[in-house]
C-alpha cells in the first residue's frame, strides 16, 4: 500500500510514518516545517520506502503532484495552537479548514477515494453528555481550533457522499507519548525543568482532562481502519478514564521527586476555549476490538520518560 501523510514531521504523524514503514507499506511525507521537527523523521528518512515533500498544503499544485500515485491519506497536518487561537483567527481556517478542502480535492485530482482524518474532541465543546459519544448533540462551539476541525469533517462526510469516498474521522482526547511537544504535561515539565520550586497553573488544577498515549493510540487507528466499513466512520480515542490537572502534577512531581510551591491562575478554565472536562465515550471502538495498553497515569510516566531523554524538545521552535 502507498499512504500519503501529511504533517509528516509532526508529532502524531511521525509516529504514524514509522508504524506504517515498519509494517513494510510505502510512505510519502508531506510537511511544511512550520512545527514538524526534521529529528522525527530521521529513521524514516533512512527507509527506501520512504519520501519526503516539503511543501505546504495551501500549495495546491504541489500537493495534487506529490500525491500522485497514493492509494490512502492520512491526513494529520494542522494548527493545534487552541490556547492562543484568538490572536491569529485565520491560521484555525487557512491551516485546518481550507488546508483539509485542498487534501480532498488533490485526492479527487489524482483518483484517491480513502482518507483518515485527525479531528478532536474539541468539537464536542462543553458537553452535556459525559462521558461523550460520538452521536451526542453539538454544543455551541468554544474554539477556533475545534470549530475548524468541525468543519473539515463535514467536508470530508460531504465528499464521502458526493465522490464516493470513505472515510476515518478520529475524534482524539489528549495524545502524549514520545515525540510530545505541546500540552499540559509539556509545559509543567519544562517549567520543572527550569525551576522546580515553583509551578504556575493556568486555571484552579480541577480540570478534568482525559489522555491517550501515542502508541495507543496508533493501534486504534491501524485498527479502524482495517475493521469499520461505514462510509463515514467516526470514532472516538481515548481511555475508559480522565484525571485532574492536579492528578497529573502530583505523577510528574513524584516522578521528578520535586515539591514545587504551586501557584494558580484560578478559575475552570485555563484559556478561551479551554474545557474544563473532557472524558469521551469509547465503547464503540471497544466493540470494534481495539482496547489501550496503557492507563493516563503510565502514559504520562513514559512522556516524563521521553522529555528526560530529549530535552532538546523543550526548546525546538
């Protein structure tokens, strides 16, 4: 099989790249470097299987070019800057939006009817229903980010049914693991790193946010795909659990054996957009077959793991 993934170098999909290289399929990478990291895809730049474009998905021609001879998408590249999405409102639509439209029409240019996409549980908003199925009733929206997903999934249902493709939308919680670059875990450690005394919280610690470690969550959608058959196929990916803010601090402190003095921003929210719950419902990718390996906590513990080891992580644009 030939897959197409963009946002390559980036953190979920760099990952993907190696999983689907060691599984000896071929590999076109597509990242603008933007924020994809060039060490991500050291391995797979070694794989004769696999080759790099580095061209940005509003470049139409060269997009529809390097896809030419693609069999799936994988389509991963996107701006997921939700906290200060406010003060560049139109990367959410040239990055998520027109960037997804553009995939789809390069797939119908070069004859590609498959396509996985990497959505949030951000487009959730703040849900009535918790945990939160993938049919629960859409809530006014929060975010630039998520209401951009949003609309790269109806695209992508409209092209389903008007082209004849099929489709993969994951709805994800919080993915951590190696190659992590953005997020709460991210950004308690380096403060750690660079003074463990003392640890700023945006918001009062209570949020209860869900995680999924990248591995995990690289079975589940390998499994998917190979398993849902519906037209449209969306599911949510996360663990049958969620935790605190204050619940992660108190595992990334134990494990650093640090006792910071912690300060908080105070009140539920730690952004515009921030959701101060998020826990999906995973029964139906249970029923699928697929289950994680790894609790948050143990998710979380190897992430701590990974940032030790790279350092130079924290400070890569």
């Amino acid at each position: 099989m030939k897959y197409f993934v963009t946002g390559a170098a980036g953190f979920i999909a760099s990952n993907l790249v190696d999983r689907l290289l060691s599984l000896g399929h071929e590999v076109t990478g597509y990242d603008n470097f933007t924020t994809g990291q060039q060490q991500f895809i050291t391995s797979a730049l070694e794989n004769p299987n696999f080759k790099l474009v580095r061209a940005d998905l509003l470049d139409v021609p060269s997009l529809t070019n390097a896809m030419a001879d693609s069999n799936f998408v994988f389509h991963l590249a996107a701006n997921a800057d939700v906290r200060f999405g406010t003060e560049h409102p139109s990367k959410d639509l040239e990055q998520n939006t027109i960037a997804t439209f553009n995939v789809l029409e390069a797939m119908r240019a070069n004859g590609i009817k498959n396509i996985a996409f990497s959505s949030t549980g951000s487009v959730y908003g703040e849900a009535k229903m918790i945990p939160t199925p993938e049919d629960a009733p859409f809530p006014i929206q929060t975010s630039l980010y998520g209401s951009s997903k949003l609309a790269g999934e109806g695209l992508i249902s409209a092209y389903c049914e008007g082209f004849g493709f099929t489709g993969y939308i994951f709805r994800f919680v919080s993915i951590l693991g190696e190659r992590y670059t953005h997020g709460h875990v991210f950004d308690f450690y380096k403060q750690l790193v660079e003074n463990p005394s003392e640890l700023h919280i945006l918001g009062n610690g209570k949020q209860r946010k869900s995680y999924l470690y990248i591995q995990d969550c690289m079975d589940a959608i390998l499994h998917v795909v190979e398993h849902a058959k519906e037209k449209v196929n969306i599911y949510n990916l996360g663990t049958d659990e969620y935790c605190e803010v204050n619940d992660s601090i108190g595992w990334l402190c134990e494990h650093l054996k640090v006792n910071p003095q912690k300060m908080y921003a105070g009140g539920e929210r730690g952004w515009i957009g921030d959701n101060p719950f998020i826990y999906l419902d995973t029964s139906k990718v249970r029923a699928l077959g697929w289950k994680p390996k790894l609790t948050i906590r143990q998710g979380i513990i190897k992430t701590i793991e990974y940032l030790q080891e790279n350092q130079w992580v924290l400070y890569a644009r």
